[in-house]
C-alpha cells in the first residue's frame, strides 16, 4: 500500500543561484523514499529563506501565502484521487499535475490542455479560450469537478445579467458541455450536469430578405464598388456560402453546373446545383462577368467594410437594419424552407453536420404565412363545391 504524499517547500535545490544571486524555490514531494519537485518559479536570496518559509523581505507575507496556495493545489490532485478509491504514486501526482488532467483540475487549465492536444479548428480552439476566460470571471479557479448542476444554473443566469446575446449564450455553454464530455472520458468526473441542464434553441438573430426584397436588389442599377458588394450578397442568398467561402471562392470550384468547396469555418465539403437552384441564377450572375468569378470574390475586402455598404444598398429595398452579409446564408435557406425545400436537403446544401443547426433557419415570414393560409382556404372551398 502506498502512503500519504508529504509536502514541504526546499530551497536552492540545484546549488546555483540566477544573475540576482536568488535561488529557486520548489515543493518537495516525499512517499516511501522516493521524491519529485515542482517548480514554484519563486526566487529569492539566500538570506530571505528559513525554516520552510520566506522572510526578511517587503512581499514575505504575500510570498508566503501564494506558496502555500501551490502546495494546496498539488496536494488536492492526490486527495482528489484518494476519494476515488485510486492510490496515488509520485509519478501519477507528476504527470497529473503537468498535464492539468485529474479529479482535482482546474476547469481553465484542463480545457486549455485538452482544446490544444485536440485536432479542433483554430477558430473554434480561439472561442473555447474565449469561453474559459469568461468562466473564470464568473467563478476564478473553478475546478472540473466544482461544475455541478447548479453552477450551469448560475452561469447561465450570470451570462444572461451580463447581457451575453442568446445565441453566443447558447454557444459557450454547447462548448462547456463538449469539455465536461471530454472530462468524464478521462474519468475526472463520473457524470455530465448537463445530462439534467437543458440548453436552449438558438434562434435567428440576422434577418433575411423576402422574395420581394431580393428582387428589388437585383434589378438595381450599380456600378463599382456598389456592384461588387451587392453580387457577393446575391451569391450568398443563391448559393448559402459564409462570407469566409465567398472570399475564397474559385473558378475551378465551379465545372458542370456545380459548385463544390471546402467551407472555411468547418472543413466540411458542399456541392451546390447552381443550374437549379433559384431558377440558376447563379449561373446567370457568374455569366454576367464572363465566367469569372473571382471578378467579384477577389475584390470584396473585409466583413466590416463590406458590411458598411451593403447596410446602405439594403436600405433601399426596404429590408431589415440588422441585415449583415451573413444574412444572405439566412435568405438562401429560408427561401428554400418557403418553396417546400425539406430540411435535410437544406442541411446538406449549407454544409451542416447537425439538422438542429438548420432549424434556426426554417423561418417563415408573414406575407408567406399568409399566402399559405390563403392557398389553403381556396383548396377547401373547391373541396366544397
């Protein structure tokens, strides 16, 4: 039977004092003999350490406590295990402790390491870090195992006071979910909180544009700058590419009446029927600059830029403010959803690996409603006759 790890702070272990003439302080852990050291990255001079503890110095007290800190830290690891029936060596504690995955980890440094040791998209790696910075400044030091039930109930009521939007509120606690999942897979936690935490649709927050409004967009007359931006959004609305594809999209990408591309955000191919979808008028707008695409997408510049244009062109068509180019994805598949589309053929044309992603988009407006109710009423009454 292995016995309780002892902790102690040693100093100047290596007998070689820095440029400063300080020596490193480390946590000494002894078990039947046998010993490991971590690092505090502490130093301080000869005379300012005594008895375990530092001293003789302005900071001494603050220096003290923060070590302390570190040998509590170390020291859950092996009691975290203890409670879980496991007999923790020194080379478990070590590589534990290093690796930040253990009972007793902390929610920030566990997601840091499993998001980096992950084959996750950069972009998605950037908003997990964004994720565990935000809980960090809604609980500071959270451990894995300190995410129950009602933490998910508190920080999503946190989210929701700090005026998070709903749906990157419905984000980050997906993510949060992912990490918990990742953490039961290396035995951390027996049980996910979120197995009884019900997580939010998202809902659509970009508008889109009616049939109507699309129309007028097209039949306006535009030059330069103004024309550019404008096409680009007309592709987005034919095709439900995201800006970041449209940017890079390619002649070669498109032969045959088809356009196929690895989207950028995800990695996932699509393939899109431009000779059928809407009547091909995609074909039509690429014919338009004699088959050369990248007259529009090379040219466009940045989101935010485009964005400032296209918002003034909208304008004029009556369409929403809170359009952004993004919408233009939103209008290709609600239109779709409007002309009896079924969703899964929409899911596979926006390049969506889940068919609750798509859903969001499945909006209606209201002339369409009403056109719907109307067809209805007219079918019932020549059923009458």
């Amino acid at each position: 039977m292995l016995r309780k790890i002892r902790y102690k702070l040693v100093y100047n272990r290596a007998r070689r004092l820095n440029k400063r003439g300080e020596g490193l302080i480390e946590i000494e852990c002894t078990q039947q003999k046998r010993r490991i050291y971590f690092t505090t990255h502490t130093y301080v001079k000869p005379e300012n350490f005594a008895d375990g503890m530092v001293t003789g110095t302005p900071n001494a007290t603050g220096l003290n406590y923060a070590l302390c800190l570190m040998i509590q830290d170390v020291e859950r690891v092996e009691l975290e295990y203890i409670k879980k029936g496991v007999e923790v060596s020194l080379p478990m504690l070590r590589e534990a402790v290093r690796s930040h995955i253990s009972p007793a980890a902390k929610l920030h440094d566990f997601g840091l390491q499993v998001v980096e040791q992950s084959e996750r998209k950069e972009l998605t790696k950037l908003n997990y870090q964004t994720l565990l910075n935000n809980i960090e400044k809604f609980r500071k030091n959270a451990l894995v195992s300190d995410v129950d039930y009602q933490f998910l109930v508190n920080y999503d009521k946190w989210l929701r006071e700090s005026g998070i939007a709903h749906n990157t509120r419905i984000s980050r606690l997906r993510l949060l979910r992912a990490l918990l999942n990742e953490a039961i897979k290396r035995d951390i936690i027996q049980a996910n909180p979120f197995d009884r935490f019900r997580i939010q649709q998202m809902v659509s927050k970009k508008g889109f544009l009616t049939t109507g409004q699309l129309r007028k967009l097209e039949r306006l007359e535009l030059k330069g700058k103004e024309e550019k931006v404008r096409d680009a959004f007309l592709i987005g609305c034919y095709t439900g590419l995201r800006f970041s594809d449209i940017v890079t999209l390619r002649n070669e990408h498109i032969k045959g009446g088809w356009l196929t591309k690895k989207m950028v955000k995800t990695g996932f191919m699509v393939e899109l029927p431009i000779g059928e979808l809407f009547g091909g008028k995609m074909a039509e707008l690429i014919a338009k600059y004699n088959g050369n695409v990248e007259r529009v997408t090379k040219v466009l510049g940045s989101n935010a830029a485009v964005n400032k244009v296209l918002r003034q062109l909208l304008n004029t068509v009556g369409a929403d403010s809170k359009i952004t180019f993004h919408s233009s994805r939103h209008t290709f598949a609600t239109l779709l959803g409007q002309s009896g589309v079924q969703l899964t053929t929409i899911q596979k044309l926006l390049g969506h690996q889940k068919l609750q992603t798509t859903q969001i988009y499945s909006e209606v407006d209201r002339k369409a409603i009403t056109n719907d109710l109307k067809k209805g009423r007219k079918r019932k009454n020549k059923s009458d006759e």
